[in-house]
C-alpha cells in the first residue's frame, strides 16, 4: 500500500465534489469517489492524471449498505482514511412551497443530505479513532459541504433547508466529539454556486447578484469551494475545528 493520504469524497462526480476530488489528487491524496450512479464517471481518470490512485464506490449514501460499502473498500484498497469530504445532495425533484410539500420529498432530502452524511461520518469517525490510537501524529479530518441554505429561508425548498441546517449542527456536534482525538471537522457553506443544480435558476440569480445580493458580484465557481477543502486537507486551518468557511462572496454578511 502506497504511503499516501487517503480521502473518501461523496457525490464526486460533477460540479463542487468534482472539484474537490481533483483539487486533492493535486495535493497527493489517493481517493476514493463516491456518486449514486453506477457508471464510472471521468473524474477517475483526471484525478489519476494527477498521480492519484482512485477507486469506485457507487451507490446512495442514503442507504446503510452503501456507506458501509464505502467504508470495507476504502479499508481493504487503502488500510486508512484520512479525510472525509461530505459532499453528496440532492435538491428537490420539485420545487413545492412549504404549505404544499410532500412527506415523500421531505424524507428523501433528509435521507441523502442528513441521514447519510451523519451516519457515513459516523462509521468514518469510528475508524478514525482506531487510527489514531495507531498512529498519534497523523492528520485526521472531516469536512461537511454545506450550504448558505442552513440559515437563508426559502420557502419553495423547505426540505433542503431543513437537511443543510442539519449538517451546521452535526459538524458542532463532531467537532466537539472528536476533538479528543484531536479529528478535525469542519464546514464548508457555499453560496450561489454554479453547477447543475442551480443551471435552472440562473436568471433569477444573474439578476440578484447584478443587483448586489451578494459583495463580490459573480457566480461562485466549484474551484472556490475546492480551494477551501485544499486549505483544510493541507493543514492550515487544524487549530480551528467546528468552524465554518463561509464561500459565498459575502452572502453571510448583514449590510445596511
């Protein structure tokens, strides 16, 4: 096994988790990507072109067989994590305003955006531990992707809200558990960003932000969420667990 940093990254095949998957093959990290489809995607090999050694774990995190999965291959190709990146979501299938929501929708945002996330961290916390009973001097991380949603009411996606306010409290929740063992947590909140789930809203945001939603008048790129994850994968930030990195051009700022 090669003596390398190994990190899980969930829903890395497109947009922010693509980016972060192959902003850490450029920082030496071995991989292992998650998405729920079970076709190989392109990333695998992009991040292979940076010296990663990658591996394939399909599946939605959702369900318990799919993280242990994650977990038993990441253990059996690698023997170690180092870094977990929580970044698999889903957005509502339709967007429905709160008084007209279903309960289907409801537990399906919970599930892949909360359930999952709380429970993979949990196996990946565990396993953790072990290591650094191991190995005293080792980094250990996890970061959550989260989202300005946790905070910003939109009343036509309640569920998502719901599930991103979820992820604020359960990277409080790990940061604290974990510092024992000296396990980094953190949270990444991006803003508008511009991927495929925000590709249907693009007008409404070009307007907003043209009319100074957010300080720095631009769509956010998924490099600048990556940028972030880089600078907790490469250490700068282990005195600061449980904080959130605002990557939002400013959104999270109260301005008169």
């Amino acid at each position: 096994m090669r003596d390398r940093p190994v990190a899980i990254v969930t829903g890395a095949s497109r947009g922010i988790g693509r980016s972060v998957a192959l902003e850490l093959a450029s920082l030496g990290y071995d991989l292992v990507i998650n998405r729920m489809q079970e076709q190989q995607p392109d990333v695998l090999q992009e991040a292979g072109g940076l010296g990663a050694h990658c591996e394939f774990a399909p599946g939605n995190i959702a369900e318990t067989r799919v993280r242990e999965q994650i977990v038993e291959l990441t253990r059996e190709k690698f023997g170690r994590c180092d870094l977990l990146v929580n970044n698999a979501g889903a957005a509502p299938m339709k967007r429905l305003d709160i008084l007209e929501a279903t309960e289907e929708s409801f537990d399906r945002l919970l599930s892949i955006n909360l359930k999952g996330p709380y429970f993979l961290t949990q196996l990946v916390a565990n396993w953790m531990i072990e290591q650094r009973k191991q190995d005293a001097g080792r980094p250990l991380r996890i970061v959550n992707i989260g989202s300005i949603s946790a905070y910003t009411s939109s009343p036509s996606r309640g569920e998502y809200c719901i599930s991103k306010a979820g992820i604020a409290m359960m990277t409080k929740l790990y940061a604290d558990r974990l510092a024992e063992y000296e396990i980094g947590v953190f949270e990444i909140s991006p803003g508008i960003i511009e991927t495929d789930m925000t590709s249907a809203m693009k007008e409404k945001y070009d307007r907003l932000i043209a009319e100074g939603l957010t300080p720095i008048r631009r769509w956010g790129k998924p490099g600048d969420v990556a940028k972030a994850v880089g600078a907790i994968a490469e250490g700068r930030l282990d005195f600061s667990t449980g904080s959130v990195i605002n990557v939002d051009g400013g959104f999270h700022l109260k301005r008169l």
